[in-house]
C-alpha cells in the first residue's frame, strides 16, 4: 500500500540512520502496518514524544498501535513544541 507521510519541524532528525531525512514522502509500506508500527519503522519512535495525525484526525497515543494504516492514507508526525 502506498501511503503518504509528513514529519514536521524535526522529527526528521530522529529517523533511522539507513532512512534518507525527508519533510514529505509517498511510502509503499505492508498491509496491516500500524500508525505507531510506522513510527517504530522509522525510528524515532523510541527517541521522542510526537503526536500523529492520520487523514486530519488526531490519532490519540492509546490507540497508535490499533489504528491500522490503509492504501492512501495521510499520515502527519509532529514533534513536541519546544521553546519558551
């Protein structure tokens, strides 16, 4: 399934060093992949906080590993603000 994928501001800083670092990408990626499974896949999973978004919808952090992907979708990541 094809699926495309947004990182915001840095999280693209956090992907697997075998990735390419991009803001916005069509993925082919498994059936039955997870919004958090594709969050592992890309590494930064384990390396910092994020919300997601899946189609405009926010995915809450409960159900990210319930919440499965679908040829099309639009799957946004965004790192936690930072600042003060």
């Amino acid at each position: 399934m094809k699926v495309n994928v947004r990182l915001m501001g840095w999280l693209r800083e956090f992907l697997r060093s075998d990735i390419e670092k991009f803001d916005d990408k069509d993925l082919e990626l498994a059936d039955g992949l997870t919004v958090g499974g594709l969050a592992d896949e890309l590494g930064f999973r384990a390396e910092t906080e994020f919300m997601a978004m899946r189609n405009g919808t926010h995915v809450k952090p409960e159900v990210l590993d319930t919440t499965v992907l679908a040829d099309g979708d639009v799957v946004i990541y965004v790192p936690p603000l930072k600042g003060g």
